[in-house]
C-alpha cells in the first residue's frame, strides 16, 4: 500500500515537473520596454 501511494506521488511531481518545462518553454515573456540610463561615476572602475 505504502508503496503504492509512493508511485502516485513520484508520478504526480513528474507531471507538475513536465507541465512546468512545457509552460515554461512556451510562455511568450515581453521584453522589457523601460527605458533606464545610469552614470556610472569613473571612480567606480580601477585601472
């Protein structure tokens, strides 16, 4: 019985593992359209 129950949760986490990747592969994520601009004072960078 213990065992039993054990392959139906293995089998239950592969599915929301595999469902996730597919969800993931096709999920048409907009780039960002925010402009940003940053001075980036010169003593930041060593030489």
């Amino acid at each position: 019985m213990a065992k039993r129950v054990g392959l139906v949760l293995l089998g239950i986490a592969i599915l929301v593992i595999a469902g996730g990747g597919v969800l993931l592969a096709n999920w048409q994520i907009p780039a960002p359209t925010k402009h940003m601009e940053k001075v980036i004072p010169n003593d930041r960078f060593s030489r």
